[in-house]
C-alpha cells in the first residue's frame, strides 16, 4: 500500500452552518468506505491557509487514490489535490541507490 496526502478545499456554499462540516465528513467517509473499503485512512487535520483539510491516507494504488479524491469532491463540493508520499527515510534508503551523476555539485553545510 502507498500513502497519499490529500489537501481539500472546501466550496464556500458547502458551509453555510458549524453542523455542515461534520455531514460533509459523514458523506464523504460513507462514500469512501463504499467505493474503496482496501482505503485506510491514518490522519485528518483541519488546517488555516489555502486548504481546510489536510488528510493522510493509504490505498493499493493510484488509481484507488484518485477515487477517494473524487468521492470527497463529489460528497464535499470541494476542490481537492493527491500528493504521493514516501517516508523519509525510505526516501534516503532510495537516495543511497541511485548512481553518481558526473559534473553535479553537491552543496554541504
């Protein structure tokens, strides 16, 4: 399983009452659970800047990523974007593999 990150942004019109956010999740969570029940979800957090929400989440694959993505929008009236995301040190175990490149300057401090 891949871990994605997922930034939502919800329409104004969606939020018209305090309540409306909790139905929004229910919607969405319903919609999700019915459509991708192999998604785990690990983390949401509600966030101050451009994006409302900020969700961290693990799916089989792209494709079932871009589902819950899709599902939240249709569920939320929201925009959405899907990050794949990789633990760094799985990231540096990757660095460790790749080949010198020729000519590149490396910057330490």
């Amino acid at each position: 399983m891949s871990t994605f990150i997922m930034l939502t942004r919800l329409s104004p019109d969606s939020v018209r009452s305090p309540n409306a956010y909790e139905l929004l999740e229910r919607r969405a969570a319903a919609a999700v659970e019915a459509e991708c029940p192999q998604v785990e979800w690990l983390q949401s957090y509600a966030t101050l800047g451009p994006y409302d929400y900020l969700d961290v989440f693990r799916a089989p694959n792209t494709e079932t990523a871009i589902k819950v993505a899709a599902l939240v929008r249709l569920a939320g009236h929201a925009h959405t974007e899907v990050w794949a995301a990789t633990p760094w040190d799985q990231f540096k175990d990757m660095m460790h593999t790749l080949p010198e490149v020729e000519g590149l300057a490396v910057v330490t401090h």
